[in-house]
C-alpha cells in the first residue's frame, strides 16, 4: 500500500468520524435535554400536587423517566467514546504500515494535510482537520460533565424523595393528614337518570371519530317528532320547558298569596293573563282603546276620520314611551360617576327587520314575511281590502327607509371611532348638555316637549330645559331627523301604531298570536322580541311573568325547587 493510498483511506477515515461525531453530538444534546425535561418535570409536578395523596406516584414516575434518560444519556456517550477509540486505534494501524513507517501521528497528519492541499480530487484540509479535533473536544468535555452531573442528579432525586416521604409522615404525625378523594362516579338518582339519557340519545353504531355528532345526537335526531309550531326543538328547549313547568306549578299554588310582595303581583298578573275567555272575547276591543286619545293616539288605517292634523309626533313618542313600546330610539336614567345628577341616556333603535337580514339574500323572502304578517293583522281588525293594501305598502316602505338607518346606529355602537391615543372619539357622542341643546344640534323633533309629556304622565314634575342628556351615534340622529322631516304625517302615525301592535301580539287572542308564531317559523334568523309566542297560553303566561318578575320568581324558585346540596356542592 503507497503513501498516496494510505493518505487516501486516512481521509475517509476522517470524513466516517465527522459525520459520525456529528449525530452522536446531536444524540447526546438531546438525550440530555430530555433529562433536564423530566427532572424539572418532576418538581413541577410536586408543587402542584403539593396536598395531594398522590404526589408521591406522581413525582416517582416522573423521576423515573428522568432517571431512564440519565441511563440513556451515559450511554450514548460511552458509545461515542468507543467509536471514537476504535477510529483511533484504526488510523494508527493504517500509520504503522504506510512505507514512511511513521510513528508520531500528528507528523503523519500534518504531511497528510499538506499532500491533501496539493490534490485536487482531495478536499480534506488541514482547517477541517482542526474543525474534526474541536468536535472531539466537544464529546469528550460533555461525557465528563455527563458523568460528573449524573450523580448530582442522582442525588437531587434521592433528596426529593426524602423530602416528600418526611413531609407526608410529618403531616400524618400533626394530624393534618388530607381529606380522602371523594368517590368520582357519581350514582344518586339524577345522575344514574341523566346518564340513561344519555345513552339513549347516542347511536352506537356509528364510530365517535367518524362521525361525533351522529354518534352523540343520532337516537334523539331519529326518535323526536318536531311538533307543528313549533321551528326547534332541542335539550336546550326541555330544559326550558322544564324551568317553565316549575314556576307553573308555583304561580298555581294557593299559598304563593301569603309570601307577600312581588310575588303576589306576579300571581295576579298570571291569573289576568291566563283569564282565556276575557283575552279571547275583548283582546281586539282592549286594542282598539289603546288605539286612540286614552292609548298611544288613533291609528289612521282604523280611524277613517283621522287627518294630519291630528298628528302630535312628540305626544305619540311620549305615550309609546309610557306603554313599553319605544319605536326610534330608546332612554334611561343613569347616575355616572362624573356627575352628581342624573342623566338621560338616549341610545338608537333597531327595525324588526335588521339592517344585515334586509341586505341579504333572503331579502325578498322576510320581506314578504313581514308584510304578510302585517296584511293579516289588519284583516283581523277588520280594516276594509283597500285600505289594507295602500297603507300597508306605505309601512313598508318606511320600514325600508328606518332598517338603512339602523344600519349606521349598528356600526356606530359596535365600532366606535378611535383618537389616535387609543380614546373613543367623541364624535360619536353628544356629551353632557342639555334638552334645548340637544333641539339645536337635533331640531326635527321638540325633545323639550316630549320630555314634559314622558314626565308629566309619571306625575314628575321637573324642568326638562336644563335637564342633560347624552346622546349616542349622533350621526344616526341626524339622518333620523331627516327621515321624519321627509315622511307624510300618515305614514308616521301607521308605522308608529304599528309598532305598538306588533310589541303586544303576544298578549292578543289566539289568531293575532297564530300569525305572529307563523311569522316567526318563516323568519327565523331575525332576532325577534325576547318574550317568545307560544301558541300554549299557560307558556305564553308563564313567560309573561317571568320577563317582568324575573328576580322575584328566580329567589323563589332557589328557596323551592332548587337542591340544597347542588349550593354545597358549588
């Protein structure tokens, strides 16, 4: 074998050690930090599980896969070690029997690089060399830090251990031993009950990663027949039915009388609402006076002889205000902190059609919806044919004009205007001024007015010229005040009356509440009123009572119907 040879084979050699020492170098970094991984694993697992009875399993079996990747670790380097020898031991052989018969290896290595240098086709130099001498530098300084640290680490596991094993028995010995874990599976009545629900509502046959929602809902989607009018059904709605067949049951009961206050107003508005035979024989006669100079004002479609002159926009404000049934905007007292006095909130109003389903594809079918509905009201209240369909197109059409508005009260109050210091703009806002300033900035309606009418119908007497207001989304507002300006006397006084019907539909008789459960089968992505129709009167009852004694039924029904043990157990 020639020196050219012997040199050759030298740096493959050397090139089979680079690569080698490369991956053993990466397999110890990272058995390594698997290790570090774990053991730090362990004493977090021991801080969290501090007053648990199971930390020492816990922490044990953490220790034990630090403990396997220590192991793991002092392997790999002891392996690299010995490659690293047998590679070693290789060279020198190959040294002995070049013809140089050189015996100092690091002369033979250096005239090997400089031979190297000289050949093209050989492109180990003596730089890689050096780069091959720092990465076995590398390897041998962490196998020493390995096995100095493996008995450190040896060690911190024993001390934790200890620490653990004293700190249980020291609690042992002061008596302050923890709690045994209560039994997880639960077996009262309910449960056992809710579970068999459960398995009932699940399809067993279809796998769970497949198809979960078949697998969780197929039984209750197969087996529950949806009733006639009603447009959903769900666990959610049992529920509900169920909540609603509970305070039944309470503002049924004889005793609900001597519990006194609220609830006995909330019995007396149960028992008016659910007096049928008065609702179903007056309900269009109750409407009708409400409709007029004792209600909200006449409503042109029923009053034949109603003129614009009749027309007190800010007189029907205040009535609708009075009744519930608030059309363009809405107010409320408030006491901020800021002020010492109160101050009148007046926020936009929504269309019952909403800007967003209005611009959609559905567009034409909630419109047709909505006008059906109205058409049928009127019928109802015995309007003639042909008054029926003129003046129902011109509700429509304003009802078009106010959802366009609505649309900018809607992106005003869900994004506000930002200053460039991170505030909301206060163009958005009129803030803190009073009534006459607010007929200056809005002229189109005489708020000093229409604050009297509100108050004097309290029976408050108060002078609303310096009282202050804070108006929200005025641009809203203005277009408002543009809109009435330009809308005939007429059309303002049917679309306002309007209102006031399609707000008490649930209270009506049994046809009025028909129409409007139709309507809202039809609709269903319009957010309609939060007081649902039920074609069921004892629901719609119930229902009733609920939105305007909410807390009252609520405490009673936590004195009642309500588990103690589920408060203790909370």
């Amino acid at each position: 074998m020639t020196y050219v040879e012997v040199c050759k084979m030298y740096r493959l050699l050397l090139e089979i050690i680079v690569k080698l020492d490369s991956v053993m170098s990466l397999s110890v970094l990272l058995c390594l930090t698997r290790c570090f991984m774990e053991f730090f694993r362990s004493l977090t697992m021991f801080f969290k599980y501090l007053k648990d009875v199971h930390k020492i399993n816990l922490v044990a079996c953490a220790l034990l896969y630090a403990l396997e990747s220590c192991i793991l670790y002092v392997a790999i380097v002891l392996f690299a070690d010995k490659l690293q020898d047998d590679c070693n031991g290789l060279r020198k052989s190959l040294l002995r029997h070049t013809e140089k018969k050189e015996q100092n290896v690091e002369k033979a290595v250096e005239k090997c690089s400089q031979l190297f240098e000289d050949k093209k086709d050989i492109k180990l130099t003596a730089w890689r060399i050096l780069r091959l001498q720092k990465r076995l530098l590398f390897t041998t300084v962490t196998s020493l830090v390995t096995m100095a640290s493996s008995p450190l680490l040896l060690a911190a596991t024993t001390a934790l251990l200890f620490f653990t094993t004293f700190h249980v028995k020291q609690e042992t010995k002061d008596g302050e031993r923890s709690k045994p874990v209560e039994q997880t599976v639960c077996t009262t009545e309910s449960c056992l009950k809710s579970a068999g629900t459960i398995l009932d509502r699940l399809d067993q046959t279809v796998h769970p990663c497949k198809d979960f929602y078949q697998f969780a809902c197929g039984n209750y989607i197969r087996r529950t027949v949806l009733p006639e009018n009603i447009d959903v059904i769900s666990v959610t709605q049992n529920m509900e039915d169920e909540v609603l067949m509970i305070i039944f049951r309470a503002l049924e009961s004889p005793t609900l009388y001597r519990t006194g206050g609220s609830l006995i107003k909330a019995k007396m508005l149960y028992e008016t609402c659910m007096n049928s035979d008065t609702l179903e024989d007056d309900s269009v006669q109750v409407l009708r006076l409400f409709l007029s100079e004792r209600g909200v004002g006449h409503w042109p479609v029923l009053d034949a002889d109603w003129s614009s002159g009749d027309m007190n926009l800010e007189w029907r404000l205040a009535m609708l205000f009075v009744h519930h049934a608030p059309v363009f905007f809405h107010m409320y007292a408030d006491a901020p902190s800021f002020s010492p006095e109160y101050i009148l909130n007046i926020y936009p109003a929504s269309s019952p059609l909403g800007a967003k389903e209005v611009s959609g594809p559905d567009r034409e079918r909630i419109f047709e919806a909505y006008h059906k509905l109205l058409i049928e009201t009127l019928r109802l209240l015995g309007v003639a044919e042909v008054r029926v369909q003129a003046d129902s197109f011109d509700i429509i059409g304003f009802e078009l004009q106010f959802s366009m508005i609505t649309n900018i009260s809607q992106n005003c109050l869900a994004h506000p205007k930002r200053e460039s210091n991170g505030t909301f703009a206060d163009d958005d806002k009129l803030y803190n001024m009073t009534v006459d300033d607010l007929e200056y900035h809005i002229p189109q309606i005489k708020w000093s007015r229409l604050m009297s009418y509100v108050f004097r119908n309290l029976g408050l007497a108060l002078d609303t010229s310096n009282l202050y207001v804070m108006v929200h989304c005025k641009e809203y507002f203005m277009h408002l005040g543009t809109l009435l300006s330009n809308t005939p006397p007429r059309t303002l006084a049917n679309y306002m009356s309007w209102k006031f019907v399609l707000g008490y539909m649930s209270f009506m008789s049994m046809p009025f509440r028909q129409i409007f459960q139709d309507y809202t089968l039809l609709t269903p992505e319009l957010k309609h009123s939060k007081l649902k129709t039920y074609t069921s009167r004892w629901k719609g009852c119930v229902s009733l009572v609920g939105s305007w004694f909410g807390n009252a039924i609520a405490a009673y029904y936590a004195r009642q119907g309500y588990p103690r043990e589920v408060d203790e157990k909370v």
